[in-house]
C-alpha cells in the first residue's frame, strides 16, 4: 500500500521564475507570502520586485543563490526567484456542491475531470483551458495526478491563480458524488461511436478525460453515464490531452460556435426534476 504525499492538496506552494512570481504579484487569485530573491538579481530587477512586494505588503528577503534553490528544489529553472503563495481558489467538493443547491441549482454547471494524467505540463496546459473557457470547476484527485507544482505553475502561465479547483481523495468518489448531486458523467473515448459535439450538454456536466497511453480507467468508466469521442479525419486515433481538453472545455461552456468554427455547441439541457431533487433546489 502506498501513502499520499501529505504536501498534496495543500494551497501553499512555491512559486518560481520570473514570469510566475511576477503573475503571482499580479493575480488577487492568490495571497503571496513572502518574496525570496538571489543577491545576484540585476540591481534594476531587485529594485522593482522590492516596490512591487511593497505595494501588495509581501515581505521581501534576499539570500544566496543555493538557498533560494533550496527552496524551489529547481536550479535550473528558477532564475533565483521564488514566492511563497496560498492558492485562494481550492475547495473541497462538499464546498463547492452546496454551492449548486437551492437558487444556485438552475444556473448550469460545467467541470472538468483528468484520469490519470500525470505530466505536469500537460496538466498546467489544461488548467489554462479551463480558465479560457470559464467552466465551474477542475475536479483534481489527491491521487493519480500530480498536485500543482512548479511545473503545472509554469505551463500554466498564471492561470493556476484563477482557476477554480475542487479538491477530491479520489477520481471514482468525486465522480460518485457529483453523479449523486445531479451531474451526468460523460468521458472522452477513442473508440466511442458518438461524437462530443452532436449531443446537447446536459444542464450539469462533468468531462473526464483519460491519459493517451491508458486511456479512462476501469473505475472512472463505472461511472460514466456516457462514453464520447472527438472525430477524427483520417488515420489519427486521437489527440494529445491538452489539445483534447481544450476542444472539450470550449464546446461544454457553448463558445465554439461563436468563433465561427462548423461545429457548434448544442443547447444546455433543461434541469430535470430528478437532478433538481438530488440538488435540494427550490
């Protein structure tokens, strides 16, 4: 039996690099802790990110380089900058359900979900899909799939800060339970006969897609209420997760037919009674 990393879930993490600190300072999606730089910064740099920690009240402390590595645990890639942030986004999925009760439950809600996804770039690319799109909410299993790193920061170039994250122990139970709130489960599959794009959304929707190499595993599929696929044209038999994530999340929030592109988002599904019932509506 292995034991979950006790840092998973957390929401504060290190931040480093230019570009993320600098989005961090700039993103009210996250309180930035404190801001550790490299004596060896460009004085014009160090003068900067000294006004800007002032302006948003982070304290600010220089070290050596070796030391801010020590914290960031990437040399190579952290410029010797480095912040301590807490990510103000994350809930638990009991949060984020009642959320969706009473009034709430007739506003449609659209989630996406990753089995088993567990490069960290690809990761951070979907997180900036979920954002660009405006859905609900990024189901992240505690288990499966890495928590947000470093690396998710970076390829997600700052939209981590703003995207709106529920915690869950594991894939399966999160699925479970938004089933049990009303939601209808539809994973991404290769060789599932009914397109994504020919269906209407149902009024609340979570999309779950698998790894390339494994696909959606036995246990996510228990839990599908529908198994759909993107069309393919020739040979090709699907497409990298991100990219997939990224036609999915737009196509869920009804915004492919507006750039003009043939395929067209169909209608929200009304609620029904049922789901209305599970979700203790008015």
């Amino acid at each position: 039996m292995t034991r979950r990393d006790p840092t998973r879930g957390e929401t504060e993490i290190v931040v480093f690099g230019r570009h993320p600190v600098e989005e961090a300072l700039d993103s009210r999606g996250v309180d930035v802790l404190e801001l550790v730089l490299a004596r060896g910064l460009p004085p014009a740099e160090r003068k900067a990110l000294r006004r800007r920690a002032e302006d948003r009240g982070v304290r600010l402390e220089e070290g050596s380089r070796e030391a801010v590595s020590r914290l960031t645990g990437a040399p190579r890639h952290d410029q010797g900058l480095a912040a301590r942030v807490r990510l103000r986004n994350v809930m638990e999925l009991e949060a984020f359900l009642a959320g969706t009760r009473g009034r709430a439950a007739r506003r449609p809600r659209r989630v996406l979900a990753l089995d088993g996804v567990t490069n960290s770039q690809n990761v951070g690319m979907v997180v900036r899909s979920v954002v660009g799109a405006g859905l609900d909410a990024l189901l992240w299993p505690l288990s499966g799939q890495p928590w947000v790193n470093g690396l998710v920061v970076r390829a997600a170039s700052g939209a981590i800060f703003d995207c709106p994250i529920v915690r869950c122990d594991s894939l399966a139970i999160g699925l479970a339970e938004l089933r049990g709130a009303g939601f209808r489960c539809l994973g991404l599959a290769a060789d599932a006969p009914e397109s994504l794009f020919e269906q209407p959304v149902p009024h609340r929707a979570v999309f779950v897609l698998g790894s390339e190499s494994e696909g959606l595993s036995e246990s996510v599929r228990a839990q599908l209420d529908r198994a759909v696929s993107i069309p393919m044209a020739g040979r090709l038999e699907s497409l990298n997760v991100a990219v997939a994530a990224g036609l999915v999340c737009f196509h869920a929030a009804g915004l492919l037919g507006r750039s003009g592109l043939e395929v067209s988002a169909p209608p929200a599904e009304p609620p029904s009674p049922q789901s209305d019932r599970r979700s203790g509506a008015d």
